[in-house]
C-alpha cells in the first residue's frame, strides 16, 4: 500500500514540523482518552492548555510554569548531550536526588550558620553529587561493558532508599516533632533558593538553567567538543576515525548530565520543595527525557518543550482537582505527546509514499 | 541453436530519479557462459535482480525454456532452476557449512545425509569443502564455495554469478574456472557478472555490454581485446594514470614486530607486521579480503593503538598516538567503508571536512571552529576533485559512492600528508572516477609523500605501485619490485589457494 522511502537529505521543515503534529495528534487522542472517561474533551484540553496561562487563577499558575519548567529544562539539556552521542542516561530521577541530598546534607550540617558562601557551595556540592552517582553506570560502561540504560535506571531506585532513609534518619528534623522530613531550607535564608521576583516564580534555577541553554548551544554548534559529540552519535566509528576518544566521550556525557541533574535536584530542595522529604521526587528526571526528545535534542527546543511540559503537568492539575480526571490519565496524555514525537520523527528522515503497482 | 535456456526481451525498470535498465535485451543458450558486462551503475545488479525474481520489471517479457517466465520471489526463480551466488555472502559465522546449507533449503535432509551430499558435489566439481567446520573460520574462497555447493545442490539450469573473483587469489580464480567450465560442459549456463576483462575474455563465451542501463553492445570476448572491451563499457577511452616514479632513500614510515589482536570475534589478528615505506614511493598491499586489511589500516590511522616504536613516522615513535595526533605529525589514512567510517552520512560535506582536516588545516583555535574557514576547504576538496555535489552543505549521504570517495580522497590529499594509507581507495568508483583518485595518489607521491595503498583490485596495485606486499592471514609478505612480478607470483604472496592442498583435481 505504502512504502517507506529515505530521504537523501533529512527534511528541515519536518524536523520542526514534528512536534507540532505530535502536539496537534495528542490533542485529539487525548481529548478522545477524555471523552472515554465521561470528561468533556474540549473543556479538558482547554483547562491544560489555556487555563494556566490566561484563566482567572493564572496569577497563580503562570509562576508555576517557570518552578516547573526549571528543572524540566536543566535536566533535559544534560540529558540532551549525552543522547545526541548516543549514551543514554534514563537515571537523571536519581542524579537528581542525590545532587538533592549533598546539598541539603551541606546545608543541614552548618545549620543554624549564616554563610553568604553557602548557597554557591550547595550548587557545587548538588553538581559533584549528580556527576558522581552518573558516573558511576559511566563507569561500569566503559571498564565492564555493562548497560547504561539499565545500570542508570537501577540507580534511581537506589537513590530513592537512600532519599527515604535521610528523610526518617539522618537528615530528619529534630524539632520536627518525630515527622519524617528534614528542617525546611526555605526557613535558613543562607541556604534558600527563593524567588529572585516576587510573583513570577523566577528562582536561581531557572537562571542556571537558561544558562544551560546558552551553554549547550554554543558548545553543539559552535566547538569541537560538541562536534565530537554529534559525530560519536551519528557515526561512532567515524568518530573514532577522527580521534575521538570514546570512553572519555561516555565518561564526560555521563558526568555532565549527572552534574546538571544533580544541579536542579539542589535548587528544588532549597527552593519548591524545601525540606529532604520521602516524596521529594515527583519524576522531573523522567520526564525530561520526554522533554529532551519533544525539543529535538536541540537546546532551543528543549527550552520550548520544557515550558509546554510544564503546562501539562500544571493543567493536568488543575483537571485533576476540578474535573475528576485521574492523575494516570495525564500521564498518558504525556506519554502520548512523545509517542507521537518519536512516531512523527520518522518523516524527518524518510517519506512515505504510494507504493508502485509491481508488473505482473 | 535451439531454444534458448533463457530470453530476456525489452526489459526495464526505472527507479526514481535513475533508469536503471532501459529495455534490455538477450538471450542465453543451455551451457554458455554469458558475461555481463559493465561500470559500476550501469544496470547489471537490476538486471540479474529481475532474473531471480527479487525485482519485478516495469515492462518487458522473459522467457525461460520458450515458457512465459515471471518469478514472484527468489523461492519461484530457484524452482524453476535459477540459482545465484552473490557478491556479499549470507552466511552465518558461528554455523558449520552444513548447517548454513541446511539454513537456506525448504525441507533440510538430516545433517549427516547434507554432509555427504555437500561431499559428494564438492567432489564432483573439484570445491574442497569440510560440511562440518564453521563458516566463521573459513577463508572467503571457501565462503564462496559454501554458496556455491548451495546453488549446485538445486541442480540449476542457469547459475547467476555476481562479481565472484573479487574475493578469490589468481589460483583459486582458477579453480573456480575450471568448476564453472566443468558446470557449462553439462549443460549449466552460466551468467557471469563482472568488470574484470581479462577474466571474462577467459571465461566467457559471449558478453552483453551495458552502459547506462541500456545494452550498447555484444560480442565474443575472446575476439576482442581488453582495451576494447573496456572502450565499449565505459564509452570513451581512458588514459591510463601517468607515473614519474621517484623513490627517496629517505624513510618515512616504518613498522616493526606489529602484533595485534582482533577487536571483535572472527576479526583477524596482525601477525608480526614490518614495512618500511620510503617518501615518493607507492607501496600496494593486495590479499583477499578479510586477511587482516581493515586491521592494518586502524593500526596506522591510530584507531588501535600499540607500543610506540613499533611504528616510526619521519623517525618519531608514534605507535601509542591516537589519529589526531598522528594527523597533525603527517600521517593520514581513508578507510575503505565511505559511509560510517570515512566520513559521517548524516552531517554535511563541510562538517565531514572539518571532520579530519581541523588540525592541519587550522579550522578551530582553543577548540572554536571556524566555519567559514572549515566550508571553504571543504569547497576546495569539491573543487579540486571534481566532486559532482549542489554544494559542502549537502549531507555526505546523498553522495554517490564515486563521489564521496573522491571526497574522502580529496580531504586527506589536500592536507599535504607525509604519509598517506588508503583502503580500497577505488571500490565501488566508476572508471574514470577511479582513474582520477589513482592519478591524484601518483601526483601526491609525486611531491615526495610515502603512500600505502591497500586493495583487492590487483590491476589497480600493478598500476600505481612501486612495490608490492600482500596480507594473507594477518601476515604482510615481504615487500618485492611491484614491475615484473607475475599474476603466478602474486597469487602465491597472498596464500595461493586457501584449503587447496587436497584438490589438485
């Protein structure tokens, strides 16, 4: 019926015509996801796309989107590097948490001190701790040949042992009235990440994070690492060709998108959330790899994509808390968005046409 | 002559952008040995593809035996007697030769039953083969063989050939004639694919000539020479490469006591390589492929790495040197596999430029590319070599594969390398593309650069080289005056026949 042609040149205009479809198909799939569920579809997807944004308690949600979109967005670019070279980091979730947990670690054990040095040496200290809990399926790669995929996600559930168990242990509040959870951060101004303009939700992270996105599109298009880094992913044995060094290419993907995961875990739990808590993660790690992807792996992308994730994660709240709908049913309705992504992807590279009637 | 074992009449068949038959056609005669004959592109692999029955044509008729003639798959094309052996094996490496034969057969009989069959007509028609070693271990004369006793199983009528001495020493070249000869006597007809011209005047009882999809010739090889042949092919005469052979006294490469393991299973080892290569000289190393080529060239180009003095540049130990640095201490390589290796599909030309040529062309300071610099030498490699492209922003993908090879051939001449190390440097090329990568070598070394070609055409390495070694099992032969050696001579450097022993039939 059809037949599916490659194309001698990848199509510009699909590459960002894509997203745009992906984004238009999850609508309708979704809406009809809604419409299965007894929720007005049209009601439903205006409430996830426009409310934030204009709806009457958009003071509210519009400095939502930068507190969500953050994080979303400085993971992603980490992220982003390391898949543009083909190793494939799925355990951002727990880089994030244990750059969480040093940070909050730093700032718990100087507590009750005023340092001005502090908050820097928490950034710092949530990036080692990021890199290093990144490197470590890094390094099993490239010593034992073991799966990045697997060793990463694997250690996101270690991470989240190692998160309970400061959150009732260690870490815990000791005038917390025997509550799990630790002293809440945005009470020790020295170790707050607190909003840089009141009502807009702008916080150090979401500077660290636009600088990410500076950072990562320069180095993609502009230096030889970040060369080295597209041809490793494209073609590795033309990247070996050229002198590229592959272990030191995982060692330094895997390092940087730890760092940068570890970073917005630090910045979430000196900021939003405030306190080492059992439920401190709320999936930020995962998602970005779905916000990575939706931008292209394309820095400028990704900082789109991270604002319209956030919307769906603060519109599938406000559905969830006014309509009924349940919290599984948004999490389709993303996973939809990058089914359709990776589906659409396709005709980047390849057309799709008629197939030819065979002779006979 | 009666009715022809098979008619091909107004056959044609277009692809996008290309046709790639434009209403062929010929007959073949019970037990001849028909050559096709042509450039690479001119239509035979289409053309055969229609014969067994893997592309259907857009118009025209075939005819097998005076019946109407119209294979659906390769299954229907093998049942009513058609049978091919294909350039690229498809082989299994960890089965044994009689479980890849049994692979390819509707009901297998028991394996002992296939081995004694495998032994009976690998008898018969002098193709020594064990059923019962694995095909992983084979040299790829006997990987050519297992196909072959494969086809020979089906008792075929027509046997369809496709470029099969490319792999093969003079000697087992010779085997493999006396078998096809052995076959025609009878009644097999044979369909002989080929640009090889000295080989099809040899073989061939007749040639059909293909030149951009259409027929533009036939004759009787033998009655015709070689040069006529080939003017017939491509459509114009070529003038051979010149050469002004100047061979310093000076060293610029030397490797000594190279060992080294494969990277992966079933790769090749380098056993104890030493060579030493002179500036201004040409040094061709032949062997039948997989006897450790790709090997050498990563052990040059830095991709493998070894203890330092084992290989010398201009002097310098370098052996424990990555590419990069190799490359800006003037040592250069292009290995043979275009797309993946050579160059990246996907980026553009200019980025492929940038690619190899950033350190001695100067295209990043502190690690910054600078990209107009980096376009405008890849425009000069289009330029000065002819590369047919709209432009450097095109994907290396979109080249065709003569193209990209004077690309990938052009990148590294242009960067002035002390020592250049090509692999295959012509595989795959048109002729005339082919002679101009040849003659761009000759100029380079010309100027005073050593040069290491390796190849499997040995009427390219007889052409441009001054002196000639051959891989053969991961060893290099000692390196002899490539004027005057005979084909006799050579196909002994690279191992004669492989498992021949038993068979002097």
């Amino acid at each position: 019926m059809f037949k599916i042609e490659k194309r001698p040149t990848p199509s510009a205009k699909w590459n960002w015509g894509a997203p745009i479809v992906a984004v238009v198909l999850t609508m309708i799939f979704g809406g009809a996801l809604f419409a299965v569920l007894n929720v007005n579809p049209f009601l439903a997807i205006e409430k996830i796309f426009y409310e934030p944004l204009f709806g009457e308690y958009s003071f509210y949600y519009r400095p939502q989107l930068l507190v969500k979109a953050g994080p979303l967005i400085l993971i992603a670019i980490g992220l982003s590097l390391g898949f543009r070279a083909g190793i494939w980091n799925i355990g951002a979730e727990g880089q994030y948490i244990i750059g969480a947990l040093c940070a909050a670690g730093l700032a718990l054990a100087v507590y009750p001190m005023e340092l001005p040095i502090l908050f820097p040496l928490m950034v710092i200290a949530g990036a080692i701790g990021g890199a290093l809990w990144g490197l470590i399926p890094a390094f099993l790669k490239t010593r034992f040949g073991t799966n990045e995929i697997l060793v990463s996600l694997m250690l996101v559930y270690v991470a989240e042992q190692l998160l309970a168990s400061m959150a009732l242990g260690l870490m815990k509040n000791p005038e917390g009235m025997g509550f799990p959870g630790s002293r809440n951060l945005q009470q020790y101004p020295s170790a707050n990440n607190a909003e840089l303009i009141a009502g807009t939700g702008m916080h150090w992270g979401v500077v660290a994070a636009l600088i990410s996105v500076i950072f990562a599109y320069v180095v993609l298009s502009r230096h030889m690492f970040g060369f080295h880094l597209r041809m490793s992913g494209l073609a590795p044995r033309a990247a070996k060709f050229a002198g590229v060094n592959p272990t030191r290419m995982v060692l330094i993907c895997m390092g940087i998108s730890g760092a940068l995961a570890g970073m917005a875990g630090m910045f979430e739990i000196s900021g939003p959330a405030g306190q080492v808590s059992i439920d401190f993660n709320v999936g930020y790690g995962f998602t970005a790899i779905i916000v990575a992807f939706l931008g292209r792996l394309n820095p400028v992308g990704i900082l789109l994509a991270g604002l319209l994730m956030a919307l769906t994660y603060i519109g599938g709240e406000i559905t969830q808390s006014q309509m009924g709908l349940p919290l599984a049913a948004i999490q389709v309705f993303q996973g939809m968005l990058l089914f359709f992504l990776l589906a659409m992807d396709l005709l980047t590279n390849y057309r799709i046409r008629p197939a030819a009637k065979e002779a006979v | 002559m009666g009715t022809p074992l098979l008619t091909l009449s107004g056959l044609t068949k277009a692809y996008p952008g290309v046709v790639a038959n434009d209403d062929v056609s010929f007959d073949i005669q019970p037990g001849e040995v028909h050559a096709l004959l042509g450039e690479n592109g001119a239509g035979k692999s289409t053309l055969v593809k229609m014969i067994y029955g893997l592309v259907s044509p857009d118009s025209g008729r075939m005819a097998l035996n005076g019946a109407p003639y119209t294979p659906a798959s390769p299954n229907a094309a093998r049942a009513a007697g058609v049978a091919m052996v294909f350039q690229h094996f498809s082989l299994f490496d960890a089965l044994t030769v009689a479980e890849n034969v049994a692979l390819g057969m509707d009901n297998p009989p028991s394996t002992g039953e296939l081995a004694s069959k495998i032994r009976s007509v690998s008898d018969a028609y002098g193709l020594p083969l064990d059923p019962h070693r694995t095909v992983g271990d084979l040299s790829a004369g006997e990987r050519q063989r297992v196909e072959i006793i494969r086809c020979l199983l089906q008792d075929p009528k027509l046997l369809i050939m496709d470029e099969p001495t490319s792999v093969l020493t003079p000697q087992e070249v010779e085997i493999l004639f006396r078998t096809l000869r052995k076959l025609s006597a009878e009644g097999t007809a044979i369909l002989y694919i080929s640009h090889k011209l000295e080989e099809i005047r040899a073989l061939c009882d007749n040639a059909t000539i293909l030149r951009l999809g259409k027929k533009v010739a036939t004759c009787i090889p033998a009655q015709k020479t070689a040069a006529e042949l080939a003017e017939m092919m491509v459509g114009s005469s070529l003038t051979p490469p010149k050469r002004v052979s100047q061979v310093s006294e000076e060293v610029a490469l030397h490797v000594s006591g190279l060992n080294l393991a494969p990277a992966q299973a079933f790769g090749t080892s380098l056993r104890d390589i030493t060579l030493t290569l002179h500036k201004g000289e040409v040094l061709g190393i032949g062997g039948v492929a997989g006897n450790g080529q790709d090997e050498l060239l990563a052990a040059l180009s830095g991709e493998r790495l070894c203890a330092p003095s084992q290989i010398m540049l201009d002097g310098r130990p370098v052996g424990n040197l990555g590419p990069a640095q190799r490359r800006k201490m003037g040592l250069l390589a292009a290995p043979e596999e275009r797309l993946g290796h050579a160059a990246v599909p996907d980026m553009s030309l200019t980025e492929n430029a940038l690619m190899t040529g950033v350190t001695r062309q100067g295209l990043a300071k502190g690690g910054w590319i600078n990209w107009a610099a980096t376009k405008g030498f890849a425009e000069r490699v289009i330029h000065q070599f002819d590369v047919r492209t709209p432009g450097p922003h095109v994907a290396a993908r979109a080249l065709s594969g003569g193209n990209l090879q004077k690309f990938v051939i052009g990148r590294e001449v242009l960067q002035a390398p002390h020592v250049l190390v090509v692999n295959q440097p012509t595989w795959g090329v048109d002729a005339s593309a082919a002679a101009a990568i040849r003659q761009a070598l000759l100029d380079l070394a010309a100027k005073g650069a050593a040069i290491i070609c390796i190849s499997q055409d040995l009427d390219e390495l007889m052409e441009i080289s001054d002196r000639f070694a051959a891989l053969n099992e991961g060893r290099l032969t000692h390196a002899r005056p490539a004027a005057g050696l005979t084909i006799e001579e050579i196909g002994l450097m690279m191992g004669g026949a492989h498992g021949m022993e038993a068979a002097h039939v």
